[in-house]
C-alpha cells in the first residue's frame, strides 16, 4: 500500500490535523515542530495527542515526518545559532516521545565559509550531545541542494556526519527528489544507479523517507525550487518511477510542493491511481 502524505499546519492541534489528512487521502503526514522561523515550541495537549493517535492508527497512518524549522543550523559559526539548534532539537526530541516510533527531519545546516569537514564535525557532535539511547524517534538527516555553503550535498558528506555519530542507530535519511536531482544526482535519467551510490554511500537500509518533489529548475542547478509534481524537469514519469521502485515504495513518501489541500488532494490522488 502506498504510504503518502503532505505537509500540513499542527496549528489547529494534532487531530484537526489528522482529519485534514485522511479528507485529502493522505495515510501519513509531516508537521514543523514549531515556526519554521524558529520560536518557541505550541504547548502540548496530550488529549489533543491521544485523540491524533487513535485516529492514525483507525485509519493505518504510517510513520510521521515531524521536521525541524528552517533556521535550525547545526554547524553556525555563532555560538546563538548553536544554543538554539541544541535546545531545540533536545526539545523536539523529548516532545516527540508522545509520538513514539516517528521520524524528526532535519536539514544538517550550513557551513557558512568554516569548510564543510568542520560543518561535518559540528553537526556529528551536535547529535552526540542530544541522542539518547533511550529515545524511540530516529533522527533524519536530508539530502540538500548544494546551494551556498549547505552540507549534506552528497550522500558521501551524510555518510561522513553518520561515520561520527556514536548512536548510529538512531539515524536515518530522508531523500527529497528535488533536492538530490538539482544536486545533480539524476534521478530521472539513471535512478537504479543513483540508488547504487547511495547504497555505496550510506546504505540503502537507513533510507527512512522520501520528500517527494518536482523540481522548477533541474538537473544540477544547485537552486532547491520546488515545483508541483509534473509542472517541473522531472515529471509524472519519473515520480511515478520513484514510488513504484522496489527499493524504495515502501518508504512513507511526503509531498512539499507548493500546493494548498486541494492541490495535494489532486496530487495523493493521481500517485495512488498510478501504484494500481
């Protein structure tokens, strides 16, 4: 069965949230943690919580993506940035704990001109400090763009963080198709091979998830532009390649494109009319 979800504002609360997903077709979904932005973390509500589990599980959610905010950097040369990303994903992580058995994504940062090996090093000794052995969530590093000064623009830097890391076990990877192809890794060409370098890389078996984008500029380009699935250089092919694979359609896929619930609901729709 296909796994696929999008991603939906926690704003109203858990359940609302979880309504909305099975209204549009959806069986899995991804959240921010808190603003994007950055800021505080919503109180939980554990009814609210409750009430979002018995959902999931009447209607056979499978794994959720909650995703760290976009000004998380695990790897800032200023000591701030880093103290929020500790607190934060310490944070999250203990939160996550009422959503046992989960994934929390994060993009690894930006090196911003220290080199990517002392990215690399700050970011592995980040989830050093935060990983515990008893946490039931397993933490997502995803594949980036390589714009600016991004780390984790091949799979080689992600296998390099993982290397440092003590708790492997509690890592993963989350593939967004938009990201990896403007990266250069042609995934609409040559996805077996891609694969294969990832398997090399990494290992096919901490591939977690699947962010599942078209891309608005291509092959390459280094830009992270999300286009709706079809409107940009990959195509319905392609994204229909991708969730049929054997490696990977069992994977939750998650959708990011720019879309409001009716053009999700179009898109869910379309996938799981191609996986029949």
């Amino acid at each position: 069965m296909l796994t696929i979800g999008c991603h939906m504002s926690v704003a109203k609360g858990f359940t609302a949230m979880g309504k909305q997903a099975v209204e549009i077709g959806a069986n899995t979904l991804q959240f921010f943690t808190r603003n994007p932005r950055g800021g505080n973390a919503k109180e939980l509500k554990e009814e609210d919580v409750q009430g979002f589990l018995k959902l999931a599980k009447e209607h056979g959610f499978g794994k959720l993506i909650a995703h760290a905010p976009y000004t998380l950097n695990a790897c800032s040369d200023k000591p701030e940035v880093l103290d929020f990303a500790r607190r934060a994903m310490k944070e999250d992580l203990e939160r996550l704990e009422y959503l046992p058995g989960n994934y929390y994504n994060f993009h690894p940062g930006s090196h911003v001109g220290q080199g990517s090996q002392e990215g690399i090093r700050k970011i592995a000794g980040l989830l050093n400090e935060i990983l515990t052995k008893e946490q039931r969530t397993t933490v997502l590093l995803e594949t980036m763009a390589g714009k600016g000064s991004e780390v984790g623009r091949s799979f080689e830097e992600l296998a390099e963080i993982i290397a440092l890391v003590e708790r492997k076990e509690k890592l993963g990877v989350c593939l967004d198709t938009c990201h990896v192809f403007d990266g250069g890794y042609d995934i609409k060409g040559n996805l077996e091979g891609v694969l294969e370098k990832f398997d090399c890389a990494i290992g096919l078996e901490r591939l977690k998830a699947v962010h599942l984008n078209d891309s608005m500029y291509g092959l390459g380009s280094h830009k992270d532009r999300h286009a709706r699935l079809g409107e940009g250089h990959l195509g319905w092919e392609a994204v229909f390649q991708i969730i049929s694979h054997p490696k990977l359609k069992e994977l939750p896929f998650c959708l990011e494109t720019p879309n409001e619930l009716s053009g999700y609901a179009e898109e869910i729709r379309i996938l799981r009319e191609s996986r029949l």
